[in-house]
C-alpha cells in the first residue's frame, strides 16, 4: 500500500525536489530494490556524507507530507 502511495506522489514530487534527491529517497526506503539502504551506503552511492543524506531523506520525507496534506484537502 505505501509504494502504491508513493507512485501516487511521485509525479507532483518531480516537480518539487531534483531527481537525485528523489533517487536517494527512493534507495534509501527500498522503492528501487526492495532493499532498505543505510545513510553510510548512500553517501557512498551519492557522494555526500551519511549525515548530508540524512538531511537530504528528511527534506523529502517533509516535501511528501505537504504534498498528502495537499491530496487529502
């Protein structure tokens, strides 16, 4: 149900944060490989630090919720 959410988001979320953001999020959740990736491996993946991924995901993460509060208004 979450990854049919997201797929949902997905196309306004384009528009609001870059594509490498968006892929981060996507890697770090699972959505590209069903696999929950740790902030050290996607510094690594994206070269930026596992504490600059952190704020990247949480940036995101706060972009998705405005864009739910938005569909469900």
């Amino acid at each position: 149900m979450l990854i049919t959410h997201y797929e949902k988001i997905k196309d306004k979320l384009a528009g609001i944060v870059s594509e490498r953001n968006r892929k981060l999020y996507e890697y770090r959740t699972g959505f590209t490989d069903n696999k929950l990736h740790t902030f050290e491996e996607i510094g690594k993946k994206f070269n930026v630090t596992p504490g600059r991924a952190r704020q990247i995901f949480a940036k995101v993460t706060h972009q998705i919720g405005l864009l739910q509060d938005e569909l469900q208004s």
